[in-house]
C-alpha cells in the first residue's frame, strides 16, 4: 500500500483524501538538515509512537513504543546517533518526542535518510499531529481525527511517496 503526498496538502490513502502540511519552504529531492523542506522520494513507514500518558494505542499493524520523558530523536550531524531514536543527553542536539504540545501525542516514523544514514540529509521526519496546518521543519502534519483513520489503514509493508 501507498501513502500519496499529491501536492503541498493532500494526503491520499486507498480512497481517503486528507489535508496535511509539510516542510515550510515545500518538497526537495536534495534535503539537507535544517533546510525546513519534506524530502522527495518513495520510504517505508517505520514505527508508531505514542503518548501513553495522552492517548491509547490503537488496534494496528504497524510496530508501537511509547514515548518516555528522556526520549530525542538525534538531529546531531556530529553525533554517531544522527536520525535514530536516542535517550536524550545534553552533549547531542536532538529534537524532544515527549512535547508539552500535543504534535508527537502519536508519530509515526518516515524511514528517510534511516537505514544508511548519510549526515547532514536530514533527520527526524514523521507523520505527526497538528491543529492548525501550519507549515512544518519538514515533517507531515495530520489532524487527530485523520491519523487515527490513517493509521487504521496502513500497515509495516506501507510506503510513503511524496513528490
């Protein structure tokens, strides 16, 4: 199955169309860090991440961790962690999964730059939660509502293409 980014705010699985939001300056094949773009290209979906402490996990098929208070994602181009789950420390720059907003109350992972991860492409980009549509550092941003259908839908063999 496919996730389809159609353009800079449609979302489209099976049938469904959702509004979303991405990076606040579009889609870039050539993202690097920091450049507020969402990556072009086909990626595989990672894991669910969710806010035990907010929200229940849903019936899915995808791999879940809740998110803990000492929980980053490293975006530390100098750090050996750079793009991977990290519990948090001082000395590594990283971005906090446990917000005091509700954007990260449920993520999911976009496998970019994930596997052979190369520094400086970017890190940290996911299909999270908003209220308000707002242009994003280069994530997907979905209501609530939308990702708890989406996340209904999808499984781990799910890709996302965004072009």
């Amino acid at each position: 199955m496919i996730i389809h980014i159609k353009n800079k705010d449609t979302l489209i699985v099976k049938e469904f169309k959702f509004k979303c939001s991405l990076g606040k300056k579009g889609i870039k094949k050539n993202k690097t860090e920091g450049d507020f773009c969402t990556p072009s290209g086909k990626f595989k979906i990672g894991k669910l991440y969710w806010r035990p402490d907010r929200v229940n996990l849903p019936k899915i098929k995808l791999s879940s961790k809740k998110i803990r208070k000492k929980m980053g994602w490293c975006n530390d181009v100098k750090s050996k962690f750079y793009n991977k789950e990290i519990k948090i420390n001082r000395k590594i720059k990283h971005e906090k999964l446990y917000r005091n907003d509700h954007k990260y109350d449920y993520l999911i992972v976009i496998e970019y730059n994930y596997k052979k991860t190369i520094k400086n492409k970017g890190s940290a980009i996911f299909i999270h939660l908003t209220k308000n549509y707002k242009p994003t550092a280069g994530c997907i941003a979905i209501s609530k509502k939308d990702f708890l259908i989406l996340i209904k839908l999808i499984n781990k063999n799910t890709k996302i293409l965004i072009n």
